[in-house]
C-alpha cells in the first residue's frame, strides 16, 4: 500500500487520474498534450502509477492504452478507513465512484495464492457466495456452456449467460446479462474476462468487462472493486468483508 500511498501524493500522477476517469483507455500521446511537460516525464509519472497498480495497459495494434483501475482505491478504503471514520469511508466511497466510467473497465489485483485457488474460487459457488454479494454462479464450466447467477435471498434470478472460452487455470471469457434490476436488465448482454497469471508466489488477477455501451448503467460494473477486495481478503485471511453490501444476499 505504500507505492499507492506516494503515488496519490503527487498532484501530477493524481491529475493523470482524473484524465483517466474523464476518458478511459487513452495513449501516452493523448495524455502528453493534456500536460505542460515532457513526454518522458509524463511516462515516468504514468509508470509509478501503473507500479502502484492505479493504472492497467493495454495493447491494442500498435497503441499502448490507459485505464484507471480502483482497486487499490477499494482496498485502502477496506483495511484502513473505515476503521476510523465514516465521514472518511463516504468520502473514499465517492471517489471511487468518480474514478470509474462507462467504458471497457479493467481491474487488476495481486492475490498471494496459486492459479488453481483462484480459478477455484471463481467456479465454486460457495466459494464464489463469500465475497460476490453472497451470489453464486452455477456452471458445468465447459466451453459453450450456460451459466446462472442467483441467490437464496434474492427475488428472482441475477444474471445468466454463456462461457465463451474456458482455460483453467489461466483464462476464463464469459458473456453476461445482469439481472438483479430493470436498469442493468435494459442493458443486454455485456463480457467479462478473467485472466490468471503465477507471478512469483502470488496470481495477478486482471478482470476486463467490455462490450459495454456509452453511458451503461454504473450498477453493472462498479461492483468489481469490492468484489475483488472481497476475493482477496477471502482467499489470503479466510475472512469475510462487511463493508456496505459486501454480503447483499447472505445470510438470508
């Protein structure tokens, strides 16, 4: 948490920020002339921020793309403040939601565990009910397959869709249409992509949902923060998130 606390306290890397979450998804070059600055002092502040995990790259052709990733937002918020105060909790809260806008949103985490822990995790229902708002996703996990989100203490069916590609335990590519309201129902089908990679004795763990339309309903995807939080603290502590809604259909 260090490298996202120094990365946050430069005025510079914190406006980067802000360029991100106005447009997602942007080219060095486009960033540069947003700034009084050199190209490679822009790059040094972007490499900071991508080594405290605040922005993800993207290869796309011949472009190196940008995207604002909240997580380590998330997790602050998880394990220090709202310890502390709850004025500071609804604060962070609302910067999170700032920090993300409808467009591809990738998520990046690091999780001290192996592949097949996550992939685990990500397939087993009860696993999955622990830090997924207390939903389970049922599945044969096989290419092709259809999958169903839903919960006990839910009114009726949360999501469904297909898995697209099914690579234990490295990839998983799946098409989605969220249920749990009319806002994300109206939505139609939208991509989720998990990719799973050993980095020395912890998964980088980089989740993609895209295929979303300008202007999507922030419902559909702005619970990944806390859901990856959740992940985290599950699969590294055995413990359970309480935070605001962490558990919306446990224990019911």
């Amino acid at each position: 948490m260090d490298a996202v606390f120094k990365a946050l306290a430069d005025p510079t890397r914190r406006r980067l920020l802000d360029e991100l979450f106005r447009d997602d998804g942007q080219t060095l070059g486009a960033l540069e002339a947003r700034f009084a600055m050199t190209r490679f002092a822009v790059m040094k502040h972007l490499k900071q921020l991508e080594a405290a995990g605040l922005v993800v790259t993207r290869r796309r052709g011949r472009e190196k793309l940008h995207f604002l990733n909240p997580v380590p937002i998330r997790l602050v918020h998880d394990r220090w403040v709202s310890k502390y105060a709850e004025p500071w909790a609804a604060g962070l809260g609302d910067l999170k939601s700032r920090l993300e806008n409808p467009m591809e949103k990738v998520f990046e985490i690091y999780i001290r565990t192996t592949p097949e822990r996550v992939w685990e995790a990500i397939t087993d229902p009860e696993i999955r009910s622990k830090y997924n708002f207390g939903a389970r996703v049922v599945s044969d996990w096989t290419e092709g397959s259809r999958f169903e989100m839903g919960a006990p203490g839910a009114a009726g069916p949360l999501g469904e869709g297909k898995n697209l590609e099914v690579d234990p335990p490295r990839r998983l590519v799946q098409s989605m249409v969220a249920l749990w309201s009319d806002d994300v129902r109206n939505e139609g089908a939208t991509r989720i992509t998990w990719e799973i990679e050993q980095v020395a004795d912890s998964c980088r763990l980089t989740v993609t949902h895209d295929e979303l339309r300008d202007g999507a309903h922030e419902e559909l995807y702005g619970g990944w923060p806390m859901i990856l939080s959740g992940l985290k603290t599950w699969l590294e502590t055995g413990e359970l998130l309480t935070t605001p809604g962490s558990l919306m259909y446990g224990g019911q």
